[in-house]
C-alpha cells in the first residue's frame, strides 16, 4: 500500500522517469537471468510488479485526465 501512495505522489515527469529505470534495470536482469549470472532471481519479480504498478497509475492519470476533460466526474 504504501508503494501506491507513493507513486500517487510523484509528478508525470518522475513517475515516467522511474518507469524508465525500471524497464533497464529489467532487461539488464533478464540479461543476467540468460547470461547465468543473476544472483537473486526473485527480483525479477519484483521488477515486473513496480513497472505494472507505475503503468498502471499512468493508466488511472490518463484515465482521470480524459474524464475531466469530457466534464466528467471520476468515481473513486
């Protein structure tokens, strides 16, 4: 819970900015994972997860922001 919250706090620029980061360090670590030199395979995992957490906040922003600009109110 307290990734969300954290995510709902960032700036667009910063949340895009991690979400880059974050899809690097995922290639480098699938690299590895063939490679055989990854160490700790869960972290792929983990990996996975923040990058379809941050894709999915863009998602709700977009999704807000396409509602506001209809005259919508966006049901929480």
């Amino acid at each position: 819970m307290a990734k969300n919250q954290s995510l709902t706090e960032l700036g667009d620029t910063d949340l895009l900015e991690r979400l880059s980061g974050a899809k690097e360090e995922l290639f480098n670590l699938r690299f590895q994972l063939v490679t055989g030199q990854l160490e700790n395979h869960a972290r792929v995992g983990q990996v996975k997860k923040d990058v379809a957490r941050m894709l999915t906040e863009l998602r709700a922003r977009e999704i807000e922001a396409a509602a506001a600009a209809a005259g919508e109110e966006v049901a929480d």
